[in-house]
C-alpha cells in the first residue's frame, strides 16, 4: 500500500539583525494556534521554488530574491486532513532572503493572523509545536 503524503515548502527568512520571520496561524487551521515559518503546501505541476515564490507572495505580498538555499527536509510533528483520514506533511525548508525594499504586508484573506521577528532561540522554540528536533536545533545553532 502506498503511504500518502502532503509536501509543505517553507521559507526561513532573516532579517539584518538574524531575527527569523515567523507567521502566526490561528486555532482555526484545524490545529492549535502557533507561529509557523511562512509558506505552505505545493500545487500540482509546481517545483519547489515555485511554490516558496507564490506562497511568498500570497502569504507577505513579496518574495525572495537570489537563490533560496535548501536547509533540511524533514516529517513534520503534525498531520493534515484530507477525505476523512490524517495525511503526514513533510516540509522541504529553504532559507530565503526577502529583497532590501521588501514591504510585508499580510493578505486579510489569508490564514497568518500576525507576523513578528524572533531571535533564533525564540523561533526555535516556537516551531518545536510542528518541526523536527534536528530542524530546531539547526535553527537555534545557525
């Protein structure tokens, strides 16, 4: 039997002081509240820069320059609905650099209530609800 999976891109931005952006999805998602790196699930036919590119851009209202550069992909601590049953999600991070005039500006029409910037140590213990132990270590180490 073949093992069904959902295929999340995620996008690991900093900032001029290395404070990470970090989104906040609200209880209504299906899951608890939580901040989560922004990005979301690939589209069929898309590639994983194109996914990180339009899920910026629906999710901030701007997107990367430069090549993103793939940090770790990993199963994830949490589980999707999908017809009935729980799909696992896997995430294929990239760390990613918004341009110098980036303005974010969240969609009202999207899920991410809030976003903030978090020092490392903070953004790695705030994704330990839906990233893998080696993920958050990497993060508070980088």
């Amino acid at each position: 039997m073949a093992q069904l999976f959902q295929v999340g891109i995620k996008a690991l931005i900093r900032n001029k002081k290395s404070e990470i952006l970090m989104v906040k999805i609200p209880a209504k998602s299906g899951n608890k509240a939580h901040w989560d790196l922004p990005g979301g699930r690939m589209d069929p036919g898309e590639n994983f820069q194109d996914t990180l590119k339009r899920e910026l851009l629906e999710e901030l209202s701007c997107s990367y320059e430069g090549t993103p550069k793939h940090l770790m992909s990993f199963l994830t601590n949490i589980t999707i609905p999908l017809d009935g049953i729980r799909i696992p999600l896997i995430f294929v991070v990239f760390e990613a650099k918004l341009p110098n005039n980036a303005k974010i500006k969240l969609d009202p029409e999207s899920m991410e209530e809030e976003y903030t910037w978090f020092s490392k140590d903070q953004a790695a213990n705030e994704m330990k609800y839906k990233f893998s132990k080696d993920f958050c270590e990497l993060v508070s180490k980088h």
